[in-house]
C-alpha cells in the first residue's frame, strides 16, 4: 500500500470514528518524526540548545580558571571533571536527537556546533586565542539557531 492510499484509508477510519479512530489520532511515537510534526523536531533542537550552553559555559569558566589560578586550581577543576564528562555526554545524547529527527541542514549546523564546541582548548595559554575560538562556539550557536527556525518556519529555502 502506498503512502496516498495509507493516508486515505487512516482518514476513512477517522472519520468514521469508534474506538480505532481514537487510537490513531493519540499515536504519537516518541524520537520518530511524523510527516508535518515540528514538536518533535522542535524538541530536539530545544534540547541541543540546552545541552551545549552548559558545555560552552563549563569549558569558558574551566579554562578561565585554569589560566587565571593556574596550580592553585587544579585541586578544584579535578573535581569538576565528573560533572563536565556528564556535560559533554549530555550534548552527544543531544546532537543523536537532532539526527534522528533532524533536516540535512539543521543536522550540519549541530555537528559544526559540536565541532565548535570541541574545539575549545582548555588548556590554551593565551586568552586571545581562547577568546577567538569561544566566540566561534558562539557563532555556531547562533547558526544553528536561526537554521531551526528557518527549518521550523515551513519557509525554508531549501
């Protein structure tokens, strides 16, 4: 059966209501994208937006620190590793979302932003530097964003 006649023959069971119409219009399966469905689309890009301004924040302070207090830190930022391996965890689980239910477009966008993000050196010395490639995570998250929305705006270009 083909899509056009699939489509039709759930209309008809609908529309002719009882207790199977109810059914098929409260499916709803979680992570597979329908046809026409930006709550799932939306969420995932919720969620990778959620996920990497934590992971930028805690790589920002971590290496700021780092080269602020130099030894005087390590005891603390030692402690802090548990919490940025999960951070870090958190925006692959992420970026797997966006994939799932993702466009082509959106889903290139994330990787870059994941590429951004990783490209953070913590252990940079010089704060120019940092401060360039911060602020390329910055931009990534910009472009991802307004990419979502062009994507979720139904006028997108491509």
């Amino acid at each position: 059966m083909d899509l056009i006649a699939s489509g039709v023959a759930t209309a008809g069971i609908k529309a002719a209501g009882g207790p199977l119409g109810a059914l098929i219009g409260r499916y709803r399966p979680t992570g597979v994208p329908r046809l026409g469905s930006r709550e799932d689309r939306a969420g995932a890009y919720r969620r990778m937006l959620d996920a990497s301004t934590p992971s930028f924040a805690s790589s920002y302070q971590f290496a700021n620190l780092r080269r602020e207090a130099g030894r005087a830190s390590y005891k603390l930022l030692t402690a802090q590793m548990p919490a940025m391996w999960e951070i870090s965890s958190d925006l692959i689980s992420a970026l797997n979302g966006v994939r799932l239910c993702g466009s082509v477009q959106v889903i290139d966008a994330a990787e870059k932003l994941v590429t951004a993000a990783g490209d953070l050196d913590l252990d940079e010395r010089k704060a120019d530097r940092f401060q360039l490639k911060a602020e390329a995570v910055v931009a990534a998250q910009k472009t991802f964003l307004d990419t979502c929305r062009e994507e979720l705006s139904h006028n997108a270009r491509w």
